[in-house]
C-alpha cells in the first residue's frame, strides 16, 4: 500500500471526526493491497473502484473498536475527557477537612491537588 491511500484514508477518517488505531491501519494494508489512488477513489486489483469516503464507512462497520473520536479542545465539555472534566470540578468541604488534618507526603500531595483547581483553602 502507497503512502498516499493510507494518507487518504487517514484524511477521510479524520474528516468524519476519527482517528484510527494500527490493527486497524493494518485491515487497511490488507483490504488495499496492490490498490492504486484515482482521485477521490480506491482502484482495487481486478475488481472496481469505490469512493475513499464509501471505504471508510464500510471499515467503521466491521471494525468499529478500530476508530477513536479526535479529541478536539473546542468541544462542549460533555465531549470532553474525565480528567479534564475531574481537574475543573471543585472539592468539597469534607475533602478540605481532610486535608487540614493531614501530615507530611498526604498534606503535601493534598495542598498539590487544590494547586492545580485553583483552591487553597485549609494550608
């Protein structure tokens, strides 16, 4: 397979918000091999062509654990990932308690978490 179908079928993955993992990349290899590139369009060995767009909808139906949403930081947070969602969120009142009777490595651990929510409550 050319650098430039797996190029082209990175870019159409992509286009539809995917990113794809390497077992599927190497499905790819395997279904395109001896393939050539006509624009827009796959030109299989012996058989026909099919759009880029049209392979990677099929490939997302057989192997759908083989795409992974792009994360993209101008998304609403409901799309986002739980740590980030996780560092946002505020502590509350027990933890800082918790916090205030703690000693050495705990406290030190503890006054580093509330660091980086932007809370310093209880040092």
């Amino acid at each position: 397979m050319t650098d430039a179908i797996e190029d082209a079928v990175v870019a159409a993955a992509r286009a539809k918000g995917y990113q794809l993992n390497s077992a599927t990349m190497m499905m790819v290899a395997c279904d395109l091999a001896g393939s050539t590139l006509d624009g827009d369009s796959l030109v299989l060995p012996g058989k026909f062509s099919l759009k880029i767009a049209d392979y990677v909808r099929d490939l997302h139906d057989r192997a759908p654990s083989g795409f992974s949403k792009v994360q993209q930081p101008d998304k609403p947070a409901d799309e986002r990932t739980i740590s980030e969602l996780r560092r946002k969120r505020s502590l509350d009142p027990a933890w800082h308690d918790r916090r205030a009777k703690a000693t050495g490595l705990t406290r030190d651990m503890m006054n580093e978490i509330a660091a980086t929510r932007g809370e310093n409550k209880g040092n």
